[in-house]
C-alpha cells in the first residue's frame, strides 16, 4: 500500500512504531497532490512550507519518547471557510481574495494540540452555497471517479482530496448536507456532528441556526478519531453545546458486534418520485445487509418530510443574507473604489453595491437577495415565520421516531454524481440535490454519510459511489458510528479507490 492510500488508523500506527516519519508522510502526500491536483483542483491553497515543517516538530518529539495523540503527525486537509491564522482563508469568493486570517478557528488549534499536519485549504462552494463546487470563483474541482462530474458541494474540494488520497482526512461544514452528499459523491465517509456538538468559532457563518463543521475521512474509525479530538464545549461559541456524554470506547476503537436489538426505521418520504431508481435499489440493499447484521427493520412515516426543502431554502438565505452583510469592502476583502466615469465623487452607497456586484457570485447574490425579501417587512410572517414553525414540526417528527427508533437510515442524495454543467442553470433542480439532508440540520441532529454501492448514472459512463445516511438522536453519534461501522466491516464498499 502506497503511503498516501493510509487511513489515520494505520498511519498512526507506522508513525507510533517508526515504520515511517510525519516528514516521509507529508513528502508523499505533497508529492501526490502536485501529481494529481492539477486534474482535479481540490485544493485552493497549499501550505506546503508549513507542513514540512510541523512534521519535523512532530519527528523531533517521537524521537525524544513523547507520547503523542493518534492524530500526531497526520497530513490533512481543511475547507477554505475555517480560519487557520496567517492562511489565506478565500471561502472560495474573490470579496476575500487575499484575505489573511488574524486568529485559528477552535477545531483548529484542537487539531494543533493533536499535532495536525496542515497540507492546505481545500476548494469549496463560494461561502459554502452549492452542492457541486461549481460555485467557487477559482474554478471547480473535478470528481476524482469521474472528471466529467462533479464531487458534490459545498465541501466538494474537501471530499475529493480524500477519495483521491491527497490528504489523510479533511474538515468540512454541514449546512444542508454540504459534508455528507460529496461524501456520497466521492464514495468516503463523512460525519455531520450534532448541532452544538463542535464549536462553529472561527468557521465563516453561512447559516448560523445550521452550520455545523465535521468530518471527511476513508474510514468511519477515522471519523470516530477526529470528532473525538475536535468535539467540546468552547466558550467563544454560544451555541456550543455545555454538556454531552463523551465516548465510552476505548482508545476511540470500535469492537465488531451484531446489531441485535438495535431498531431501525426507514422514512418512507425518503423513497418517493424522483430517487433514481438504480440508487434506491444499492440503498434498499444496504438497508438489507442491516437486517442480516441483526437489526430490526421497519417503516416510519415524517409527515412533515415534504416542506423540508422550502423551509431551508426560507430560513437559510435570510441567515445568509444577515452574515454577508458584513462584507461591504471597506473592513476587509475586495473592494471597488473606482470612481464614476461621469463624475468626480463616489459615495459610500457605490463602493457597497459595487464591491458586492463584483465580489459576490451569481449563486450568494441570489441567496442574499432571497433572505433580505423572506426578512423584509410585510412578508416576515408570511414566509421566516412560517418556515420556522415548520422547522418545529419537522424536529417533532424526528422524536416521535425516535421513540420507537434507534437509528433511521436514508438515501444521501437521489442520484449520484450528476455531470459538470448539468444543473448550474436551474437552481431548483440544483437544491433538490439536498432533499434527503436538509431535515438533518433543521432539526440539529448528527448524521453520517457511508459507501454503500455504485452504479452507472443514467445507465451510461462510469461506476460512480452511492452513500447511505444514517441519522441518530442528539448526541448519539457512538451509535450512529457503531451502527456504521458494523455495515462498513461486512462489506468492501469503502476498500475501492478511484481509477486513476
């Protein structure tokens, strides 16, 4: 095995007994990067200078006989929307081109006490709006299955640095999906955490009721490795969660069980017109394999599945049209300050309109301009109000299942990997791309997304991953993970790798 295909766990442990060093791990991972990268631009920035030399530390201080923590040493990857300080942080949008960050997000310097080995900033959506990573103003990334489609957004640089080995694991943010439909995409694993769970300082605000930062690795032992390091209360974030049962397991490693007496429900709303039909089949398989592992399989109904998407698409641009204000070009960012050509002046009023008509792309313009009217007088009740009455009973949905479920299981996405350009014109079609992941997020709820299949979109082309969601109760993430990683031992999905 090459060393750039190594999980944290076995990275780990070639780097505790002195197989390999951090410094050889970073070299490979560099070397991968610059041999691939440039098909599928999964990165917007690398810190290659940086992580020779945090490698080195790490080197330094395992040959001294420092115990260090398993995610010492461990090249990975970090979304461009999570500050790291004195790195460029974009969130992929020419407004914050040569923006610089001042401090490092919470999950950051978590990371940092773990002795994360930062290779660079992934490539994402613009402000994290899409579900393709065709927004980004830098270009779009490719996904490494397929050149010819996309890897999912808006965590989409994330997820296709992982499946393409360019880093160990990634960091992502979860606002309607955004970690785990290019999980699905891309055929890895990615854990949205519950709302709270995992500070959100230091992450730039999309929506601030549903942003949650998690997640991407080849493993779901791995993901178990780096919630465990990045979860916790911080009190630079008020919606951090003050008290959660932390992991029982051992050394943060699961022991493979039967799943007798775990009860799982099935959504019938997730399975409707509009699922593609060879993506339905590989879930329903999967759903099938839980049964076999000693799980009790039955339907449950959320009525209110249905209105999901629209309350999202009311509640987040008007978050999102509250967090951009903020980038007016006069504190930081990009700025228009040119002159008028048929006058001498140019107020104040000029340099925001034509900062953000610049600076902005076509998709958070739309968002901006969708939140501010959902907001404006005369329509709030009609339609934020509403929306977050709705929210409330899609929450209640999800406890009364809860009652009688341990777990639900879902589809990820309704197809796979759709073609580059296939959607970018119509955007209803495009947000219909997080129709099985939104209700996660309004209702705050942790969620992971694992390999469960492939299968040829639209019966033509090549093999592309399909994902199985698997959502549990707040702060239950031990038994969405335990559940996870019994289907992920009993089958060979997460073992195959892109063609290259």
């Amino acid at each position: 095995m090459e060393l750039h295909d190594l999980t944290i766990i076995q990275a780990s442990k070639k780097l505790k007994d002195k197989e390999i060093s951090s410094e050889e791990l970073t070299k490979a991972l560099l070397a991968r990067i610059k041999k691939i990268d440039k098909d599928i631009f999964a990165y917007i920035t690398l810190t290659e200078e940086l992580a020779l030399k945090r490698a080195q530390e790490i080197d330094k201080r395992r040959t001294k006989g420092e115990i260090l923590k398993p995610l010492a040493g461990i090249p990975a990857a970090v979304k461009d929307n999570i500050l790291i300080k004195d790195v460029k942080a974009t969130a992929a949008s020419k407004i914050l081109k040569n923006y610089i960050a001042p401090y490092s997000a919470t999950v950051i310097k978590k990371l940092d006490s773990e002795g994360m080995v930062l290779l660079g900033k992934t490539n994402m959506d613009e402000f994290a709006m899409g579900s393709s990573t065709e927004s980004s103003a830098y270009g779009l990334t490719y996904n490494p299955w397929d050149y010819q489609r996309v890897p999912g957004g808006s965590s989409g640089g994330s997820a296709a640095a992982v499946a393409a080995s360019e880093c160990i694991y990634a960091l992502g943010s979860d606002t309607g999906g955004s970690i785990r439909q290019p999980a699905s995409f891309c055929g890895i694993v990615g854990l949205k955490p519950t709302y709270g769970r995992v500070s959100r300082f230091g992450l730039m605000a999309m929506g601030s009721s549903l942003d949650q930062i998690g997640s991407l690795t080849k493993t779901v032992e791995d993901a178990l490795l780096v919630l465990s390091a990045i979860e916790g209360r911080d009190e630079m974030d008020s919606t951090s969660a003050k008290k959660f049962s932390r992991f029982k397991i051992q050394d943060s490693r699961f022991k493979i069980q039967d799943l007798r007496g775990i009860k799982i429900g099935v959504p019938n709303e997730y399975f409707t017109k509009g699922i593609d039909s060879n993506v339905e089949e590989v879930v329903r398989r999967a759903i099938l394999k839980f049964e076999e592992l000693g799980a009790k399989i039955n339907g449950v109904s959320l009525p209110h599945t249905e209105y999901a998407l629209a309350c999202y698409y009311i509640i987040m641009p008007s978050e999102v049209s509250a967090n951009l204000a903020r980038y007016d070009g006069i504190k930081y960012g990009y700025r228009n300050d040119q002159k008028p050509a048929e006058s001498n002046q140019q107020d104040l009023l000029d340099v925001y309109l034509k900062t953000r008509q610049e600076g902005f792309g076509k998709e958070v313009r739309r968002r901006i301009m969708l939140g501010t009217f959902a907001l404006s007088a005369g329509y709030y009740e009609a339609y934020y109000l509403k929306a977050q009455k709705m929210r409330a009973l899609i929450k209640s949905d999800f406890e009364k299942a809860f009652e009688k479920f341990d777990l639900l299981v879902t589809p990820v996405a309704p197809t796979a990997a759709f073609k580059i350009g296939e959607k970018v014109t119509d955007p209803l079609t495009m947000y219909l791309s997080d129709i099985f992941t939104v209700p996660v997020n309004l209702a705050g709820l942790p969620a992971i997304s694992i390999p469960c299949g492939f299968v040829r979109p639209n019966g033509e082309g090549k093999e592309m991953p399909v994902g199985l969601q698997i959502i549990g109760r707040p702060f239950e993430e031990e038994a969405v993970l335990q559940a996870a990683f019994n289907y992920e031992q009993a089958t060979q999905w997460h073992l195959k790798k892109p063609p290259f």
